[in-house]
C-alpha cells in the first residue's frame, strides 16, 4: 500500500504540474535541426528575438549568373548549408527558414599564414580564405557556436547579446595571424548589391562603418561598431570595385594600408596580429540601424567587459526564461529536442529593430524613437499569421502587442498607406501576397491583447484593404474576384483577401464599427465567386466572368495558384469551413476529398517549378512544407469524423519533423512550421487567427504548463498518450466534461486543467 500511494504522488508532477522553472532547457534546443535540405534555418548564435545572429556561412553563391537567375542560391537562404565541407566566415545578419533572402552582412573570417582577401570556392577551397571544418568538431546550442577551422587550426566560438555579436578566436602561434572583414560578402548576393560600404579606423582596437544595400529591401543600411580585445599592429584594404569615371582626388594617399578610411562598392579589410600558441583574441561587433554612435551605444551598454563566458551565460540564461514559457513531460527524447528547437525557432524573429535608446530607422528613411514599445522588424506575414503569432498571443502577448505596433507605425511611415506585407529593415519588399497584417491586428484584438488604439488599427486595415492600385484590389472590390487574364496568382489572392476581409468584419463588429463590418462581411463570401461547382474545385475567372478553360487541378505552376495547386488551396477558406463542406457537396463528399489529399500519389511534375515544394514536404498530395496547407487536417472536426484530423496530425508530426539536420520538410518560415509543431503537439490549433477558437487536434506529449503572462497557468494533462493511443476518448476541463472540438483563448488564459484522455481506437458517437 505505501509503495502505491508514493508512486501515485511521483505521478503526480509527470501528468499534472509544470516541471520546474529552474531545469536547463537548452540542452534540448538544436539549432542544427533544418540546416540540411529545406529547412533554411542557421546554427549560429542569437537571443531571443536578436538583432543580432551570428553565423557561419559556408557558400558564397551569386544569385545570378550570365543574367539569369542561379538555382543553386535558393540553398543558402540562410547562408549555412549543412552538407557543405567548408566555412567561409561568420556574419551577423541571418533569417531563419526563409525562402527569399537578403542580409549576410559583415562577415569575419580568422586566417593565419599568408594573407588572402577572396574566399575562394568550394572546389578550390585553399585558393582563398575559406576553411575546412568537420560536423565532428562543431557545437551549435541556443545561444552559442563553435567549430574548427581546420586549415587554420583557429578554434572558433560566438555568442550575442541582443545587439551585439561575440566572437573568440584561439588562434596557434603566428606572426601571420589575421582577421578579415568582407564588405563584399553578402545573401542572394551580385555584383551591384552593395550601393556603398565604409570603414573608419578610430584607433587600434576600434572600427566603425556601415554598408548600404540594394536587394530585395532596396534602401537598407547597417552600421557597425568593431572592437577587439588586442591592438591590431597593421590593416588594409583591397577595393575591388569596379573604377568609377570619377574619384575626386584621393588618389595623393595610399588608401590600401594603414589609411584610417576606406570607402567603396567592394571592399575587404583585414587587420593583422601576432599570437601565441593557445592565444585568443575577441571581438565584439554591435549593429545599429542608425548610426555608429549608436553601435557604440549598443556595444558599451550590452557588452561592456570582455568575458566571453558570462555572455555566454546570459545568452542562454535567456532562452531558458523564453523557453520555460510551455514546459512539457516527455518520455521521448526526440520529441523534447523537436519541442523546444520549435520553440527556440518560434523566438528568432520578428528581430528587435531599434539602438538601446530606442531610435531606429523607420520606412521613410528617417530616424525615429519608439515610446512605450520595442521596435521590431521582420515580418514575413503570409506565413506567420497563420500560427507564429497566434502563439504570441497566447506565450508572447507583450511582445506581440509591440509587434503590432511596430507594424502601425510602418503605416504611419509608409507612402503607400498600407500596412506591411512583407518587411525587413526599414523596406517593404512587397513579397507574396494578401494583407495579413490585418488578421495579426484582428487576432490580439479579438483576444483582448490590445494595448493599442483599436480604432486607429482598424483604419489602418481598412485603408490598406482598400488600396485600389496594389496586386489586383481594385479588381477584387469591383468584380468580387481577381481575374486571372488582369492579375496572376488571381485565385489565392481572391481567398486569402476574402479571409483578411473576414477579419477585418470581425474587429469591426466587436468595435461597433457597423458599416465596416458590413462592407467587409460581404467581401468575406468572395471565396464563392472562384469555386467552380462543375469540376469541385477553385478555379481561375476571367475577367469577362468566365473560368478559363485551360487548368490543371494538380499543377503549382501558373494555375492561377501561388506555392500551391487547386486541390489544396481549393480548402482555404478559414472563415467558413461549414460553408466550404456546403459547397464541396457535404461533409461525407468532404471526407472522401480529405481522404484522397492525404493518400493520393503527386508526381514530381506537379511541382517541378515551384521552389518551396519538394517531395520531402508533401504527404500524398498534401503539401506540409508550405504553408496554405497547415490548417486542413484540422478541417475534419467540422465532418462527422473528427477523429481523422487526430490520426492526420499525428502522422504528420512523425513524418515531416526530426531531430536531425534534415529534419524539416520544408522553410520554417521565420518560425510558422515551428508554431504548427509546436500548437499540434499540445492537441490545438488556431485554424482561423482573428477567431478566439482553437481547433482540437491530438496532443503528442504526455502533459505541459502554458505559464502565461498574467500570472497564470494552463496545465495540459494527458492521459495514456503513446504512438498508438492518438484517439481522444473524452476531454475535461476544469474538473467539467468538454463536449465540444474547441477551445477558447479565454479557456487558456483564464488558468485552469484540461485532461485529454487518449485511446488507441476512435471514439465514435
């Protein structure tokens, strides 16, 4: 009898209560997980929501060649692919899982013997700079990074404060031992990328710079503050830009060496030491959208000593308060390490954008200073609203109510009046399509996460909503679609719309803005007018009101359809799953087209051309590995058989995420495959952002603790969980009976139990 009652009581914090805050985390983050393959996620080292990100590029692909686009620099969106053999060096600017990319600035590389200022090539490494590095040599955690630079013997480390990038070099014995800096070195890099780079040599220890590109954000600068722990004894330059017309007449100093300025489209510096076996010289080199004043207000405030270790610490002493955020009990080691690398991908971005005085550049190329908000930048909108900040909402709240407010003041700053689609440092770069925005803003506010003039926010949706000139609107409020033969990619913008219009109707009736929600409800059914009920699916109109003839229900590639074909994107329609079941022909056709998504057979010709679809994403013809598709198995629980969206889940858990570098089947997206792990695993998900519902799935652990930001807990107990038992049997919450395929936000962040009793067959009513 004794020895049940205490193994009932050691039960009790397995199933019922939140491990302690006080457990190291970190060692289940792999920062490694999706740096092979689709994944586009870096290794390197950050905080939580970073300025700074550290990392280690191993390519240095052009975008183009002879004109034309080069296939082969989609692999480095991140600048690190994990089946490459050698390092080029360590920048500091980085996105994670995107599937465009930009950044990649200031790369620094440690080189010993004779000086080289290329980085040489991945067939003939040791005709540059580059090194060769073995995985068996390379630590990659939360927070910190670490590698061999074999050819070098140099041992390579960094971590980062917010704003600043830490690295430690031990370097062997040598009179010849240098530190290059490539101002040339960038991400979806070419010739003409860089519109200016400068450098200033303040003293022996100090450097200050910026560099001005043109890319995919147009107008974005960065400056730079450099400083090392040990003097430099010389320094130069090679300037590899092309000759201008006209130089002025700089040409009476030798501008190559030892001259305290350098300035150009092209260049590399490198400063020079001499060490001794064992030695380590640091660095530490602090980012400001602003100025260099500003750098060094960033580095002298973050960083001010020279103790590697102790930044290390608070690095990850960070991440163990981000990620304590949603403890989980986990009898599977593997599902712990896909947990918390989604939750510490969840948590790279957006980027905190603003020095420590809180100026930033804003989208009029102008300094601001944000009052009573962080700054963030980084929005990469048509993946994130989906999941990434309906988790926010949910673990993040403060954080996503600046994010908001970052985002009203790009409309304030914007020339266009709209909100942002798709924003990077101080540029819209107008990538994908819709206005989601609106849904982030509709989603707090109809969460109660607030802090802003909702009023004002719901101007700003509108007017953006209603901007006639920009990707087919004018035709979409005029037509009620967008026609195909005016305007490409015409049936997902005709959904997506129809879903951030619905939003918008939302906020406005929860407002008492009555004739919004009028106009925007009935902009919301647009989703009709593209859905053919001959063929049963979405379909491209024409602008003379018929479906165009030539389609193909299963390509991704110019079908009216972006990153998708018809037969996923024929089910979004967030906003009104019953009335799309209506229209498919009811719920049991419904199942039956479910069914053939997820067991079909998709060749690879479908989606040959589609970049962001490749075979390890897709499950069927269900494509996980994008997004349009991550609200669909949930789709089920609004069918006689719900139980479907359980198995579905879990199946997708199992094939599309591992602990492995490959083990993404897809972009992470700036952390939205992340969200749906992560939402999935806890048994619910947010299929309609801008809803206060959560759609029941299966929970995949065997409890958690949600420690919301009011003071509040959320404890997810789950009962007989296995591989096997992904049925749910019954549901309670509170101590009461749960008869519904929803939860609430208020459920949660009111506090409180809820037990999921799982089963290994169906429960059927």
């Amino acid at each position: 009898m004794r020895n049940l009652l205490l193994t009932g009581l050691l039960s009790v914090p397995v199933l019922g209560m939140a491990q302690t805050s006080s457990e190291n985390l970190v060692p289940y983050v792999k920062p490694i997980i999706g740096t092979q393959r689709m994944g586009h996620t870096y290794p390197g080292a950050t905080v939580p929501f970073g300025m700074v990100q550290l990392s280690p590029d191993t390519d240095t692909i052009p975008y183009e060649m002879n004109g034309k686009y080069n296939g082969d620099v989609y692999k480095y969106c991140a600048g690190y692919q994990y089946e490459d053999k050698t390092i080029v060096g360590f920048s500091h600017t980085h996105f994670s899982g995107t599937g465009h990319s930009d950044l990649g600035d200031f790369l620094i590389m440690p080189t010993v013997g004779e000086l080289k200022l290329n980085p040489g090539t991945a067939d003939a490494p040791r005709s540059g700079f580059r090194s060769a590095f073995s995985h068996a040599n390379e630590v990659a955690e939360a927070g910190y990074y670490k590698v061999k630079l074999d050819d070098y013997n140099i041992l390579a480390e960094m971590t980062a404060t917010n704003r600043v990038g830490f690295h430690q070099y031990t370097f062997p014995q040598s009179d010849q031992s240098h530190i290059v800096l490539d101002l040339m070195s960038g991400i979806y890099n070419y010739e003409d990328k860089n519109v200016w780079t400068f450098l200033r040599v303040e003293n022996d220890t100090l450097v200050t710079g910026y560099r001005q590109t043109n890319g995919w954000g147009r107008t974005r600068t960065v400056y730079f503050a450099m400083t090392f722990s040990k003097p430099f004894y010389q320094y130069g330059n090679k300037n590899f830009s092309k000759r201008q017309v006209y130089q002025g007449f700089w040409r009476k100093f030798d501008q190559s060496k030892n001259f305290p300025e350098m300035a150009g489209k092209q260049l590399r510096a490198y400063f020079d030491f001499k060490t001794t076996a064992g030695e380590k010289v640091k660095i530490k080199f602090a980012l400001s959208s602003v100025s260099t004043e500003g750098a060094l207000l960033n580095l002298r405030t973050e960083a001010p000593g020279w103790d590697f270790d102790q930044v290390k610490k608070q690095a990850q002493d960070q991440w163990n308060k981000e990620l304590a955020k949603v403890t989980i009990q986990s009898k599977n080691r593997d599902d712990k390490e896909n947990f918390y690398t989604s939750m510490y991908h969840a948590f790279l971005s957006p980027i905190t954008y603003m020095d420590v005085d809180g100026s930033y550049k804003g989208l009029d190329q102008n300094v601001h200073k944000a009052k009573d908000f962080t700054n963030y930048t980084v929005f990469s909108l048509w993946d994130t609203y989906r999941a990434l900040h309906p988790f926010f909402n949910l673990v993040q709240p403060s954080r996503n109510a600046d994010m908001i407010k970052s985002m009203l003041a790009h409309y304030d700053q914007s020339a266009q009046h709209m909100l942002p689609v798709w924003s990077h440092y101080a540029n819209e770069n107008w990538c994908m399509i819709g206005y989601h925005s609106v849904s982030l803003i509709a989603d707090a506010v109809m969460k109660g996460n607030a802090p802003f003039d909702a009023n004002k926010a719901l101007d700003a949706c509108v007017t953006t909503a209603r901007h006639g000139s920009y990707d087919g609107i004018s035709y979409y409020m005029s037509m009620g679609y967008v026609p195909e033969d005016k305007n490409g990619s015409s049936v997902s913008k005709t959904l997506e719309y129809a879903y951030d219009d619905w939003c918008i109707a939302q906020m406005a009736k929860k407002l008492g803005r009555n004739d919004i929600y009028d106009e925007f409800s009935k902009r919301a059914q647009y989703f009709k007018n593209v859905y053919d009920a001959s063929i049963g699916y979405m379909r491209p109109k024409l602008s003379d009101g018929t479906f165009r003839k030539e389609f193909d229900v299963l390509s991704t590639h110019n079908q009216g359809f972006i990153e998708g074909n018809a037969w996923n994107y024929s089910l979004y329609v967030p906003h009104e799953p019953e009335q799309l079941i209506s229209m498919m022909g009811g719920k049991k056709r419904f199942v039956t087209h479910l069914d053939s998504l997820f067991t079909m057979h998709l060749p690879d010709k479908y989606f040959a051309e589609t970049e962001d679809i490749t075979r390890d994403g897709i499950i069927g013809n269900y494509v996980h590995g994008n997004e349009p598709s991550h609200h669909v198995p949930y789709l089920y629980n609004w069918t006689d058989q719900p139980w479907k969206t359980q198995e579905r889940v879990r199946m997708i858990l199992k094939k599309q995420f591992k602990p492995t570098p490959d083990g993404l089947g897809g972009n992470d997206d700036c952390g939205q495959m992340s969200a749906w792990y992560i939402f999935t695993a806890l048994g619910f998900y947010p299929v309609a952002p801008g809803s206060d519902q959560y759609a029941i799935g299966s929970p995949a652990v065997d409890g958690a603790t949600l420690q919301l930001e009011n003071g509040k807990t959320f404890v997810i107990e789950v009962q007989n969980q296995s591989d096997k038992n992904v049925y749910v049997q019954k549901m309670i919450l509170n101590g009461q009976p749960l008869n519904r395929l929803f939860l609430t936000h208020s459920d949660i962040t009111n506090g409180g139990k809820l037990v999921f009793v799982m089963g290994e067959k169906p429960k059927k009513k």
